[in-house]
C-alpha cells in the first residue's frame, strides 16, 4: 500500500526565541504571517534534473552511458541518455560471506555487514537517430543543489534546474518522444509523436536485462527487482479522432500496431509505464527552521537519498538539496542520521547515522549549496545532531563500535572533539537548556539486561558529566528527549 506523508506547518506558531542568539532578530509578525499551508508528498519530485556534473564516477561507471538528465520518484532512479532511459533500483541486504570487516563479526547490530545492491534495467529506443537533440519545456521555479564530488574539500555543491517534460526531438526521422509525469497517476507517461509523413514502425524499444510478455493489451516488463508495466497505448490524430494502437512483443523489443490513419495529420501514441517501485516511500524524519520563517524538512526514505528541502514562509518550495555526499548512499545502505539548523543564519547541518569506517557531518548555507563536509575520525555512528547557541557550535551524539561518546564540532567542520561520558550504549537523543548544558539519552536494545541513561553536560566542553541519571524501571529503549 503506498503510504503517503503530509507536512502541515502551522506558521503562527510562537517559537521560543535563544536569548544567547547572535544579531537583532526579526519580528514574531515578520517570521510567521499568521497563514497555514500543507505540502503533500514532499519529497515526490516529478521533474527532470539536468546533469550537471553531480553524479560521482561510481554511479556514471554504474550506469554505463552519458546521462543528459535524471529523474527519482518513488524508489526508482532514471537515467536519460541519448538513446533511451535507465530505471535503477536499489536494496539493501545482509552479507553472508566470510570476507567480514574488522569488528562486523562482534557487532551487536550487524550493521556492518549490510551492502546496497544496484539493480539496472535498460529501455533502449532501437534503430534510432544518434544526434538526437533533448529538449526541457516547463522549467520549476525551485532548483536542485548536489555535493560537487570532484572537490575532495566538501567546500562546494553544484546547482541544477528541473523541467516537467522532456522531449527527444527526431528521434527518428521525423517522430519525436516527449516523457512527462501525468496528475493523479504513479508512474512515467511517454508519447510518441509520428510527423506527417514518418511512418511509426521505426519506433521499437529494446528491454535489456529482463524478461518480456503481453498481458492483456499491457506488456510485463519483469526486471527481477519489480514488474514494470506498459499499460496498453492510445492513438489520436490531430484532429481528435481515435486510431486503433495495441503492442506488439518480439523477444524482448516491443513495438507498435497502428491501424490505418490520414498520414497528412500527426500521430499520437501514448502508453504509460506503472510499477510499484515508482510509488516509493515518502517520509519526513526532521524539522528546522530559521527567524526568516523558512522550514527546512529532511527525509526521504529507504533506497532513497536523503533530501533537504527549504520552503518559503508561504510554503513555496525554495530548493531541494539531494544528499548523495554521504558512504552509505552508494556502498553499505542507508541510515538516517540527524538534522539541525542554525536559526539565525539558515545554515543546515546533517550528520551520516552509520557509514563505516568514517561518519561525516554536511554543511549547506541558506542558498542549498554545500559549503562543508567534515570527513570523520573513525566514528562509525552518529544519531543526532544539536546547535549550541551559547557557544555557537555542534553537538552530536554517538556510538557504534567505538566508546559511545558526545561530540563537539566547530561551525565550520573542520575541529572535531570526542569527550567519553561512560555511556554503555548509542548515543541518540540530545537537548539544550538556556544556560549552557546539554542533556544526551540513549535508546538502549537491551541484551541482556541494562537500563537507560540520560546524561547532563556543560558546554562548551561536554565535560565532566554534571548527572548520569538511571531510569529505575528497566525501560529498554527511550524515543526522544525535550
């Protein structure tokens, strides 16, 4: 069942201001106009992204041909090349060789011997033009931002528009191809659009990977990790009139029966591609906003990138930053870490929840762009990440295979320091008060016995603990901390 999420943010919501906060702060009237708004399906994009240069050597090794643009919806990624689309789905899985890493053997979670498997299928226009020209209409207002994985710094991103349609123009010789993502349906539309005079037989689509048959009027598409379907086409000429279209499969090429039309008018051909996948997960994990009145909704899902978004006081969409910076994302699987914002500056922060060998924290300023990667210190968790106003810097929280400890990070991610507070397990809920202290809990899976522990500690330091309170129920886990 496809599960959908609903943000609704209430703007005259009266926040409570940090009195430590740095500048003059605008108005409560300023920062929230007293209007609600509500975005459904946040992080469901149905736009087409242009490359420009975002994606790392890995993925462009993986995918095997030049990407010109590139869509994610639901749990699918694809790719747009030259001569045709690239569906990738990914799924995380547990290995179960003897090549174990150092620790895995002993970790409680098994975390470490996750892997992401990248599943590919191919959708090849056969017999088609080579210097097809792809062309954008209906360009969105908000914008896209990546990490810029050629500079090894972390210092910048990359910036990308989305269109709504893209369109092959000449695909073949005198027939055009236009995708587009239609209201009210979950999955892809592409029509094929056959010029005066071009006859539509040329147009055939070759499947690789994958194994093909008619069902009905649709064609199955089996691709080992979903069912695509092409849901049978329509055909209408210019004029309006109905043209009878059905498929037509040869091993694993389909193409189309058209019946008799006046060649002098244009011929549209329109199926739809369906799949499960293409539904997805659409799931908000954290909230932040700035004294401008900008919200700032992290999530995703599995499978998926993370994604930041910014929207205005209004609740226009401003950016959407796509967080493929971090290891798990294209090596051992996905783990939602934590999200904070600076108030005063709109600058976000994202900490990596598990990404052996090395955790890393992202920075992006108030315009979506990276302008910071802290690399990690041989910390393989983090679970939250907090801002301390009082001495302006990060507080996250820890664990995994070293000493669950507190962290302190400066804002600009470059000096990272580790303070053991004794704790016995992870790290995953934190809190401030208005007078320098931080409070950390645990969110204990009890092996054997054992209870929680919330901890009270000074900042800047994080040190000596000031409390280590036990809970005297023997609550085996603990959510969140306020």
């Amino acid at each position: 069942m496809k599960k959908n999420t609903t943000l609704l943010f209430w703007a005259f919501i009266v926040f409570s201001f940090h009195g430590f906060s740095q500048g003059a702060l605008p108005t409560k009237d300023a920062c929230f106009a007293g209007k609600s708004w509500t975005i459904n399906q946040p992080f469901q994009r149905n736009v087409f992204i242009e490359n420009n240069g975002q994606f790392s050597e890995e993925e462009k090794k993986a995918v095997g041909s030049k990407i010109v643009y590139y869509s994610h919806i639901g749990s699918l990624y694809l790719y747009f090349t030259p001569t045709g689309l690239i569906f990738r789905r990914d799924s995380v899985y547990k290995a179960e060789d003897d090549n174990d890493q150092p620790g895995e053997k002993d970790d409680k979670d098994g975390l470490w011997k996750l892997r992401t498997r990248h599943c590919f299928t191919k959708m090849q226009w056969q017999g088609c033009n080579q210097n097809t020209i792809l062309q954008v209409e209906n360009e969105t207002p908000d914008y896209f931002t990546f990490p810029n994985h050629a500079d090894r710094s972390g210092k910048s991103g990359i910036k990308a528009k989305g269109w709504t349609k893209l369109v092959y123009k000449n695909l073949y010789n005198g027939i055009d191809v236009e995708f587009f993502y239609p209201e009210g349906k979950v999955g892809i539309e592409y029509n094929i659009i056959v010029h005066p005079g071009a006859d539509p037989a040329r147009a055939k689509i070759l499947y690789s990977g994958s194994s093909i048959n008619l069902s009905g009027q649709d064609v199955k598409i089996n691709t080992g990790w979903d069912i695509l379907t092409d849901h049978a086409p329509t055909a209408k000429v210019e004029n309006g009139n109905s043209v009878p279209a059905s498929f037509n499969v040869t091993g694993k090429t389909i193409s189309f029966n058209i019946g008799s039309y006046d060649k002098s008018q244009t011929l549209v051909i329109d199926p739809f591609i369906s799949a499960t996948t293409l539904g997805g997960t659409n799931q908000a994990y954290d909230l932040g906003y700035d004294y401008l009145g900008n919200v700032f909704v992290y999530g995703g899902g599995p499978s998926n990138y993370y994604e930041l978004q910014k929207y205005n006081s209004a609740g226009g969409l401003v950016w959407t930053f796509v967080n493929n910076a971090f290891t798990y994302l294209y090596s051992t699987g996905y783990f939602y870490g934590g999200l904070t914002v600076d108030h005063n500056t709109g600058t976000s922060y994202m900490c990596e929840g598990f990404g052996p060998p090395n955790n890393h924290v992202v920075q992006v300023n108030y315009s979506g762009a990276q302008t910071a990667l802290w690399g990690g210190n041989g910390t393989d968790e983090m679970w939250r990440i907090g801002y301390d106003y009082c001495n302006n810097q990060l507080v996250l929280c820890t664990g995994g295979s070293t000493i669950p400890d507190a962290c302190h990070l400066d804002t600009n991610c470059t000096n990272f320091q580790i303070q053991n507070i004794g704790s016995s397990s992870d790290e995953s809920m934190l809190a401030f008060d208005n007078i320098g202290n931080c409070y950390l809990g645990n969110c204990r899976m009890v092996f054997g016995g054992g209870a929680n522990h919330v901890f009270k500690l000074p900042c800047p330091s994080l040190f000596p603990v000031t409390y280590s309170f036990v809970d005297k129920h023997d609550i085996e886990e603990i959510t969140n901390i306020s």
